[in-house]
C-alpha cells in the first residue's frame, strides 16, 4: 500500500470494524423512495393504534424509528438541512 | 367505472424489496461511518425486523453492540449473519473479537480457524479481512 505523508488514512486504520460492513446499496437511491417510505410509515402508525400483541408493538416501534430516522433525512436534505 | 376510494392506511401491507433494503442499509452504514450511532442504530434494528434475512444489517448490528462493549450481543447479531451465510468470514471475525474480549479461547479459535482456512484456500478477496485476521491472530496468541 503506497501513503504518502499527508495523505489520509484508509478507512481500516480509522475503524477496522466499519471495513468489515459490505457495500451492498447506494443512498443516492433512497431519494427517490420518499412516498414509498411515507405510506409505509402511515400503515407502521395505523397498525400501532390498532393494538396487538407486545411483539407486534416492538417490532413496528423498531420499523416506524427506521422509517422516522429515513424521513426526517429526506426532509433536511430535500429542505437544504444536510 | 368508479373505484372505491381507499386511503393508504387501507392497503395491504407488503415486504420490503430487496432495493429498498440494500439502500436503507447503505445510509445506515453512512452514519454508521460518520459516528451517528443513535440514527445507524435505528435504521439496523428496523432492518433487523423488516428483514431478518439480511445479513448485513446483522453486521451492522454487531459493529453497534461492540461500541456498546455489549460482546454477547455482538455474538448473537454476528451468529445471526452466520445463519444466514455460513461462509461470511466478516461475521466470523466479530464473534472472534468478541470471544477473545469475553476470554472465550474455545470459541475465538474456533473461528479464527474457520477464518485462515479460507484465507489459505484463496475465499478471501477483502485484504482488510486478511489484516483484521491476522491482528486477532495476534491476540489471541498473545492472550493470558
């Protein structure tokens, strides 16, 4: 591996962990996902008022904070947040 | 002919695709990258239950409980991803760090092993496995 000083550290000499995740995907795609992902939020929110069991209840509080999390980036960035 | 109106919340739900899941774990891994542990952890906890058959999403999970210094979950998220692909030698290293952090030898060699088998048999193409193996080599040979 040719460094030269100055030059930055790869990205195994900041994490070595980080560099185990694979890249699979691409985030510039998840633009274009926002009325998908919108939809699927408003039934994640409709099924947690109808009520169920208490692992139904956890795994759409896990999947409506996934999708919040998503959202909330898609509106800063659409918005010039980020 | 007119069709009843129908609001979202009246649709079917369905899976997620598997684009769409590559690409949500793709911006969890970004803040993974850039420290936003509170947002990766939400986006590979949701990935864990939307699609548990995803195995990245498994690591991404193992890498959170590690900061954590949660070991016996970074074995349990990384065991995840080695069901679902046996052969995943990124998944074998987490539970090897784990192990040794938690002063499993059995475990840690166990895996260590399975590790350099397929780096010795040409498996392994990512050289950060290699140099993350032999690190964790390392350790474990140095190990009290």
């Amino acid at each position: 591996m040719s460094t030269t000083i100055g030059s930055p550290p790869d990205s195994f000499s900041l994490s070595p962990l980080l560099s185990l995740l694979p890249t699979c995907g691409s985030v510039a795609r998840v633009e274009g996902m926002v009325s998908s992902l919108f939809a699927r939020q408003e039934k994640v929110v409709q099924l947690r008022e109808q009520g169920g069991s208490k692992e139904l209840e956890r795994r759409l509080v896990c999947e409506e904070a996934m999708l919040r999390q998503v959202l909330d980036w898609l509106s800063a960035k659409s918005g010039g947040g980020e | 002919m007119d069709l009843p109106s129908r609001k979202p919340s009246d649709l079917p739900r369905r899976s997620y695709s598997r684009e769409e899941v590559v690409d949500i774990y793709e911006l969890g891994k970004l803040w993974l990258e850039s420290g936003q542990h509170k947002r990766a952890e939400d986006v590979m906890s949701g990935l864990n239950e939307v699609a548990p058959d995803f195995a990245p999403a498994w690591l991404g999970t193992a890498f959170l409980r590690g900061t954590q210094l949660d070991y016996e979950g970074v074995v349990a998220a990384a065991t995840a991803a080695l069901r679902l692909e046996p052969d995943c030698v990124e998944a074998m290293l987490f539970v090897v760090i784990a192990a040794l952090a938690l002063k499993d030898s059995s475990m840690a060699g166990t895996y260590l092993g399975e590790v350099g088998d397929r780096i010795e048999q040409g498996q392994v193409s990512n050289p950060n496995v290699t140099r993350l193996y032999k690190m964790q080599l390392a350790r474990y040979q140095n190990r009290e």
